[in-house]
C-alpha cells in the first residue's frame, strides 16, 4: 500500500483488497525488530543466522480483521540444524512457554497474535515447519506470520501470511521495505524512545502478585526530585564559579593526550616502508561467486588475529552499509552478499590495539567480471 495514503499515524497499514485481514504495524516495532534480524544475520558469515519468536498485540475482527503489531518477544533457537530458524525437541520448550504466557485474552492489552521469522533462504515464502507452527499455535483464521527478507547491502524486505480458504499462499502477497524511512520518509527516532514498550503482562502461572519483584523506575525525566540524591543537582553559584578555572587544564590535559596517543600510534604503526609494515596488511579481496560478491580478507594477518572487532563498509548504489565484525567472523575472513549496482566499494577496518586503526579499500565493478 502506498505510505502516502497510510491513514493511521504512527503505524504502516499492510492489506489487500478484498482480502479477510489487515494488518496495522507499529513503527516502532519495524525500528527494534529490523535491529534484532540484523543482528541474526551478522552473526554467521555467507548466509546470516535466522531469529523468530512471537508477534504481540490485538486482533479486531471484522471483514476485514483488523491485526494490530504492538510488540513482540524474541524466542531463542539452540541452530542445532544450521543457521535455519528450526526447533528440535530439546529447544522447542521455549517456544511453548512463551505461547502459553501470551494466550489471547481479550481483556489484556495485548497477547500473541502470529509469528515472525527473518528469513535468509532462497525467495520469500513460508517453509513446512513454518506452516506446520502456525497450526499447532496459531489455528485462527485472523493469525499471521511474518518473513523478514535481510540483505547486507540493501534494505530488508518483508511480507505478511495469512490464512485463506484454510490455506496460506505459496508466495509472499505483497512485499514492502521493512524500514521506518522507505515507508514514512522519516528517520526512526532516538534510541531512547525506540526501546520503549508495551508493558508485559505476568506470567499466568506466577505466584501471589505480592511476591513479584518492584516495577522498573519510570524515565529519569519523570522520577521526582525527592528521589534523587542531591550531588546531582551542582550549585548554579559554584557552576558558574568553575566554569572558569575548569576550562584551562581541561584543554592542556587533552592536548597532552593527543600528543601522547599520536606519539604512541607513530611507534606502534612505524612507517609505511619499513620491515614491519606486513603486520598491517589485511589480504582483502572481492570476486564474483554466483549472484553474489565474495569479500575476503587474511584472518590469519596480524592485525585481524590481534583485533577484538572491526567493521566492513560497503558503499553500494550511493548508500553505505557498516556491517559490525566480531572475532569469530575476522578470523572467518569471508562474506557472502548480494549487490545492488555494478560499482561496489568496501572498506574493512580492524583495530588490534588501542588507538590503532588499520583499514583496507578494494572496489569491484561488474565490467571487470
């Protein structure tokens, strides 16, 4: 559905014409779910570890049903079978309990309404374990289930399922960009105001009330004064009084500090022709494998051995993409991704010691193949 006509602020309404559910998705469940299949897909090198779990809200029924998406619960899988989103008997507990504490209820603010899943398969459409979920949890007409497409180098794409006629549909019904700014135009907000959530109701088969842990305190900006100690509040007479003094030796002990970590980089770095200068050498490399682009490096160069992280930059079609590298994918050394545009250039930065930085750049360009 065009994002110009979307009626509903706030939230971006997925249906079909003539079709028995619509679907009202909150923004920022896009903003904080499209984080959490990132971070599945980053985590295995090539293909990206799927994650799932349950999507939370309210269902209205009417023709059509209206299914609003107000949260949702991350539901951990053990990979036992591969980087697939896939239960075995020994994790599958986890999913029935979440169920069982999110049964709808009509007199709850919210409840499991379907269920979701990043997909990082071949197309987009559900698999057998997935249609055979729906049914064991989520037999209701108005139930859905949600496929999030994630891609390294472009925006992820999503789809909606549902049942019709007692069957799901062998394809996605209509695909759309799981992200707040191609749907909206606007940027997510503060990371503040996207962590916030729906309260969760308790746990059905939690004790006494009485015996349940004090609720969270609310936003610092709403906490009264009596509650905080008082050295948070600095005199404005004793601010103003230090402003002054407080500025000199700040500015001397940082640049000291430059002059110091410069020095010590200079050292560590040596220069660019000496002996040394191997130590800083990554290995990248990038071909054509398929319909995707392999992106190599050494893991077994020094500076990648000695890094704890580093990141890939990928500019591709006028966008850049970081893509975060923890120490089991550096020593990996690989990266398997689709590209959008004929001109793909990455950039791999690593950083084996504190205050070194050591990067790499290699361009690919399809004429080249």
């Amino acid at each position: 559905m065009d994002p110009s006509i979307q009626a509903t602020p706030g939230y971006y309404v997925w249906e079909l014409p003539g079709k028995p559910v619509s679907v009202h998705l909150n923004l920022f469940v896009i903003d904080r779910l499209s984080a959490e299949v990132m971070r599945g897909f980053g985590a295995v090198p090539k293909r990206g570890a799927e994650v799932g779990g349950l999507l939370l809200g309210t269902i209205e029924p009417g023709a059509p049903s209206i299914v609003r998406i107000e949260d949702f619960e991350v539901i951990a899988c053990d990979y036992k079978r591969g980087p697939s989103y896939l239960f075995t008997a020994d994790d599958g507990a986890a999913f029935d309990d979440a169920c069982l504490r999110w049964q709808p209820d009509s007199a709850l603010p919210t409840y499991a309404v379907g269920y979701f899943r990043s997909h990082t398969r071949d197309g987009l459409s559900l698999a057998p374990e997935d249609i055979e979920l729906m049914e064991n949890y989520f037999p209701s007409p108005s139930n859905i289930a949600l496929l999030v497409k994630p891609f390294a180098t472009k925006v992820s794409i999503a789809s909606f399922f549902f049942r019709e006629d007692g069957l799901f549909p062998s394809s996605a019904p209509l695909e759309f960009p799981f992200r707040r700014r191609e749907l909206t135009g606007e940027d997510p907000p503060p990371r503040r105001s996207m962590l916030e959530r729906v309260p969760r109701r308790r746990d059905p088969r939690s004790e006494d009330p009485a015996l349940a842990p004090p609720a969270p305190p609310e936003p610092s900006d709403s906490i009264p004064a009596s509650a905080i100690p008082p050295y948070a509040y600095p005199s404005p007479a004793k601010s103003r009084a230090r402003k002054g003094w407080v500025w000199l030796p700040l500015s001397f002990v940082f640049l000291l500090l430059g002059v110091v970590l410069g020095f010590q980089a200079a050292l560590t770095m040596g220069p660019r022709g000496a002996g040394g200068s191997g130590d800083y050498l990554l290995g990248l490399t990038v071909s054509k494998e398929g319909a995707n682009l392999s992106v190599k490096w050494d893991g077994a160069a020094p500076a990648v051995k000695a890094a704890q992280s580093g990141v890939l930059e990928i500019e591709d079609g006028g966008r850049t993409k970081p893509v975060d590298l923890d120490v089991a994918q550096l020593r990996n050394g690989s990266i398997l991704l689709e590209n959008s545009s004929n001109t793909v250039r990455f950039r791999l930065i690593v950083y084996p010691q504190p205050g070194v930085t050591v990067t790499q750049t290699k361009e690919w360009k399809g004429s080249s193949q």
